[in-house]
C-alpha cells in the first residue's frame, strides 16, 4: 500500500488565493521553496491564521505527531539559535521532557 502525501504547498496556495489573498505578499518566500518542511508549515499557518484561543491551541497540542525528520530539524534550529531544552520547549510549544528525550534518542 502506498503511502499518501499531504501537498501542504497546494492547500496554502489555495487558501491564500481564495481566503486571504491579502497576506499572499508575506507568504511568497516561504511558498517559493521547492519542498515544505515541517518549521515552515508552522510558520504558513501563524502567518496566515494568526494567534490561536488557549482551548484550540490545547487541543491541538494533544493531536501533534512529529517525523524523524522534523525532529531532527527542530534539534538543528536548537542548536542553530543556541538554546536550552525549556526555550525550544517554549517556542515549540513542546515538554522539556521531550525535547530531552529527542536529544537523547538522536543526538551523540
């Protein structure tokens, strides 16, 4: 069985072009890369939708699921930016303790 692909490119374009044209402008950069990863899709999505009410964002966080791929790219940023466990916890919106689990499991 073949495993699908979420075209996250296709379904922001046609939300800018048919939502929110008008914040098209600051989304060109990021849509002009040739493949999405997952820190810009987050991205895409606050500067298309904005901040979120608390009880969306709670619900949300309890249906997040991250590749190994993402992962490693959030570590990266991490390393990148020279932060601790807690502040890319925050910036995530992610536990410290599974930031240091990450850590653990991929990183020497």
């Amino acid at each position: 069985m073949k495993k699908s692909t979420i075209n996250y490119k296709l379904i922001f374009c046609d939300i800018l072009e048919k939502k929110c044209p008008e914040k098209k402008d600051k989304c060109e950069g990021i849509l002009a890369k040739e493949n999405l990863s997952v820190l810009d899709i987050i991205e895409l999505n606050k500067k298309i939708f904005g901040p979120i009410d608390k009880e969306t964002d709670r619900f949300d966080q309890n249906h997040k699921s991250y590749t190994e791929s993402s992962i490693l790219q959030i570590l990266d940023y991490q390393k990148d930016n020279q932060l601790n466990n807690s502040q890319i916890a925050l910036h995530f919106k992610l536990s410290r303790h599974t930031v240091a689990k990450w850590k653990k499991r991929y990183q020497m």
